[in-house]
C-alpha cells in the first residue's frame, strides 16, 4: 500500500502565480492578496482567492473551484481617483486572464497544475459594514486541475 501524499494547497499556488505578475500587482493600488478574510478596515484594494468548491466524481482528480474576489473600498478611504467597481473589474479580468493561459505550473515534485476561465466577473457591492463602509467586488471563478506529477 502506497503512502498517501497530501495535495497541495491550490488556493497558495494561485496567490502565488497572481502575484509574479507585474500587472496584476500595479492593479492593486499597494493592496494585498491573501487566502484569507478581508481586513476590517479595509483602506486599499485586496484579493481573496479561496476553494470554493471540488469538482467531478474522484477526489485523487483533483478538479477545485477557486473564487478570485477583489475588494475595493470608497475612493475616500483608498485615494485611488479610480472608479472602485472599475479597479475591482480590472483586477477580475486580469486574474481570470492570467488563471486562463496558466497550463501545467510545476507546484513541486509531485504536483503540477492548470488552470481555466469558468465564470465572472460580476458587479457586486457589499454593504454589511455600513453605508458609509461601501465595499465593492467583483469576483471570477476558475476551474483548477491539480495532477500528479509522479506517483
């Protein structure tokens, strides 16, 4: 019986892939990307990128739902002159861009991974912080197929 091998952490492996681009990094104004939950305040543009779901009818396939979502805050707060729907639509279609010419990304010695474009972006804005604390996002889903290098 052969030992069983944890899979990588697919979430990480996006961040990490989002944030060699140059552009994508311009886009977010000084922001941050993380796997985690939005910062409260939020003053500057982050990204959350997180597993939202597992795909197909065999776990050792490996096919993971990953939601990109840029949050941006009122222009007040961040001093970016932009449009923040705009800024969160920019950094959406730069990632889902990105996630969609991404083929075979070496993880390690037994992970490699591709990705595609599923669906998004779309307008959203949240406003459970308050009126006066609008976020506005905009999230993309892409579809990752984690495989095994070797066995």
């Amino acid at each position: 019986m052969s030992a069983i091998i944890p899979t990588a952490y697919i979430p990480g492996e996006v961040r990490k892939h989002l944030l060699a681009d140059a552009e994508f990094v311009r886009l977010l104004h000084g922001g941050a990307v993380t796997c985690r939950e939005v910062p409260d305040p939020l003053t500057k543009p982050h990204v959350t990128v997180k597993a939202v779901g597992h795909q197909g009818g065999d776990p050792r396939l490996h096919r993971v739902l990953i939601q990109i979502t840029p949050w941006v805050p009122r222009p007040e707060v961040s001093r970016i002159p932009e449009d923040p729907d705009i800024t969160a639509w920019n950094l959406a279609t730069r990632a889902g861009e990105l996630m969609a010419r991404a083929k075979n990304i070496i993880v390690d010695d037994t992970h490699a991974w591709s990705a595609h474009w599923v669906d998004g972006p779309i307008q959203l804005e949240d406003k459970g912080r308050g009126l006066d604390r609008i976020i506005y996002y905009a999230p993309v889903r892409i579809g990752v197929h984690l495989r095994r290098r070797t066995i």
